[in-house]
C-alpha cells in the first residue's frame, strides 16, 4: 500500500511539473500574416499597414498602442485604432477612426459604438489579430461592417 500511495505521489509530481514549466509564450498563437480588410455595406475595403507605435499614458503606468492604415497605399482613406498596449478581449478598442472611405462619405467617423462588435485576440510586441463587424452611423446613414479584420506582424518589435 505504502509503495502505491509513494508511485501515485511522484507521478502527480511529474504530471504537475510538465504542466507548469510550460510558459504563456510557449502555448501563444502564432503572429499571423497582415491583413487589413473590411467589407462596408457588401463593399470590400482593403489597407496597408503604415504606422504603428506605443505611447505611454501619463499618471498610469499603461501604454496606448496606435495602429495607422491607408487603402491602397494612397492616404485619400485611412483607419487609426487606438487601445491599450497588450489588452485583449471583446470590445476593448477604444478608437477605430475612419475617414473618407466613399465620395459620400468624406468625414472622419469612429467606428466603436454600442452595434459594434470587436475581439482583440492577439496584442502583445510582435503582432495584433483582431475582428469587428457590426453597424456605424456616417452622416446620417446607417453602415454594416462585416469580415472586419486587422492582422499585423509589427516590422520591428516592441521594446519591453
């Protein structure tokens, strides 16, 4: 009886330790490739990545990361999103501006409101992955957002 209750320690032991030497980075997704698109009432809108940057945030020790896209390399339309530094999760994006993205629509417009759905699933130096779809209002007119995706591998990585 001694000899099992000894066996079933150690392996308990075994199985604990395999199971935390195990890092969060170890079992992170993987960057994906960039990829900026949206479809705006069935009309597809694809960006490039053109800045990105992390800037502190005064008085809380946190950091705002700053994503900047244009469509076809042109700066006529573009994006920016705003949130904070390695947060992810549902709906927490706190700006995702989009100006001149039709000859109607020729304002500045930030998409995040209560009809728009996000998921930040990767926020960390190397890259972002996140989704959104839902409805905006642009001077007036009700917008549906579908297939929303921003996908970046950063060219250089953050400094931690």
């Amino acid at each position: 009886m001694k000899i099992k209750c000894t066996l079933w320690i150690m392996s308990m032991f075994f199985v604990s330790t395999i199971l935390l030497s195990c890092s969060e980075d170890d079992q992170a997704e993987a960057c994906r490739d960039t990829e900026i698109s949206m479809k705006i009432n069935g009309e597809l809108h694809t960006y490039h990545n053109s800045g990105t940057g992390i800037d502190m945030i005064w008085g809380t020790g946190g950091h705002e990361l700053t994503l900047w896209f244009d469509r076809d390399g042109s700066a006529s339309e573009n994006m920016i999103l705003k949130m904070r530094y390695k947060k992810t999760g549902h709906n927490v994006i706190d700006a995702l501006m989009l100006d001149r993205f039709d000859a109607n629509h020729t304002g500045g417009y930030n998409l995040i409101n209560d009809n728009l759905e996000t998921y930040v699933k990767i926020n960390r130096p190397t890259c972002f992955y996140a989704t959104f779809s839902g409805k905006f209002i642009a001077d007036g007119e009700e917008m549906t957002v579908t297939d929303g995706i921003i996908s970046v591998t950063y060219d250089e990585p953050f400094s931690e």
